[in-house]
C-alpha cells in the first residue's frame, strides 16, 4: 500500500488568524505537525498550503509543501487538489488526511487510522475515543461516533453528531478528525455536493455516510489537542516545552 500523508493548512482561521504559523517552542505548529507525520513511517508527508507564507515555513523547517487554491471549503478539497499535482499518475493508494492544528498527535496514532482500512469494503477510516469527562458527553463541540462494534477496538459508523447519543447505557465515543481514504474514495467524497445531514450538523463526514460510503473507527486511548483558540495554542506550548520538541 503506497500511502501519503496530506496537511492541509490555510491562513484564514477566524478564531486563531495565522494559526498554521503560530510559534510553538521555536518552530511554527505546522512544522510540529508534519513532524509527528514524518515519525510515523508510513510515507510522504506534505502540507497542502493556501499560501506561499506557510510553503516557505514548513521548506525551511525540512518538511515539504504544495501550494494549493484559496478557494477550497474543505481539508478535503485542499488535500485532493495536492494529491493531483503531486501524483498525478495516480501511484499513491491511500491518502492519509492529518488536520494541521494537531501538534501534540501521537505518530502511533495516525498509523493506527490505517487499521480499518485492512477490510475491503471499508472506503474511509478515521478515530474515536471513549469519553471519561462527563460534561463532553453533553458539549455538542465534541463530535460523536455513533457505530457498532465490528473488530476488537473498531466502530462501524453509523452517524456522527454534535448531540449526546447513543441512548442509553454504555461507552460514547469521541471523534477525532483524521482520515485515511482509499484513493478511489477521496476522488468520490470531493465530488458529492454537500448532503442535508452534513448541512443541518455541520460535519462534513455526513456526506459520505449519506452517499452510502463505509466509514470505520479505529478506538485509540488518547485526544489529541486541537488548536482552535488562543488558550488551546498555550495549552499545545507549555505541552511541546516539556516535552522538549
């Protein structure tokens, strides 16, 4: 399996302006990303920018970017403009979408979204974790893996939502927003317009589980940060500090 892993990034987050570049003990947080990327093993790592502030960062830092349109609404879209410029041939079989405000990400788990992808009839893989915080449970900002157990550690999904669900008693799982495509999969996903479900939650996979696309969820035991706000940006700094990266 010949296996890329596409960051996108964009300048114009309306929360954190600038985020991709924003300083993270020495280095812009797209670079730590990459970084994590790389570590993984899996294959080509590169970020899928909107802009040639961003391409020049991650250059400098030795990882390698590809400037994308600014007009993609979507990672999704970025992504797979990248993936025609950079394998046009189409020699690339697996694409790895890896969101670009994830500097903390363990490399163990951006190998383990690859793990659903061992079933043939699985088009798209992405993680969830079980939520222990009782007030997530109830955050519609934590997004929920609806999803019937098929594997040790993996979800089929069933829907994903910003509400408290299943019903019941038992685990909910958070979802964490890396996916791995089949290739094939990628190229259909970008061209379905957006669906109802996806419009009325706000989440984009919607899409593909409305268009009758197979999405598994690999269990994995840890969120990553997201960088979304300036405190979650203190929170990724005093993280990578102590660690030392």
């Amino acid at each position: 399996m010949t296996i890329a892993i596409l960051i996108p990034a964009r300048m114009g987050s309306t929360r954190l302006p600038g985020k991709p570049l924003a300083d993270i003990a020495g280095r812009p947080m797209i670079a730590h990303v990459a970084a994590r990327a790389a570590e993984s093993g899996l294959g080509r790592v590169v970020v899928a920018a909107d802009s040639e502030e961003i391409c020049s960062s991650v250059r400098a830092h030795g990882h390698e970017a590809v400037l994308t349109g600014g007009h993609h609404e979507s990672g999704s879209d970025r992504i797979f403009e990248a993936l025609r410029t950079l394998d046009p041939a189409g020699a690339v079989e697996t694409v790895i979408n890896l969101q670009g405000d994830l500097p903390t990400i363990d490399p163990a788990h951006v190998a383990a979204v690859l793990e659903p992808l061992r079933r043939a009839d699985v088009d798209i893989a992405t993680l969830g974790v079980e939520i222990a915080a009782e007030d997530e449970k109830t955050n519609p900002n934590v997004v929920k893996i609806v999803g019937s157990p098929v594997a040790p550690a993996t979800l089929r999904a069933l829907y994903f939502t910003r509400a408290t669900a299943p019903w019941g008693t038992g685990p909910l799982y958070h979802h964490v927003g890396i996916y791995a495509y089949r290739r094939a999969a990628l190229e259909r996903f970008v061209a379905l317009a957006p669906s109802p479900l996806e419009r009325r939650e706000k989440l984009e996979q919607l899409r593909a589980l409305e268009a009758g696309m197979r999405i598994d969820a690999r269990i994995v035991d840890a969120v990553p940060l997201g960088v979304d706000t300036p405190a979650d940006l203190e929170r990724a700094r005093a993280t990578l500090t102590t660690r030392g990266n």
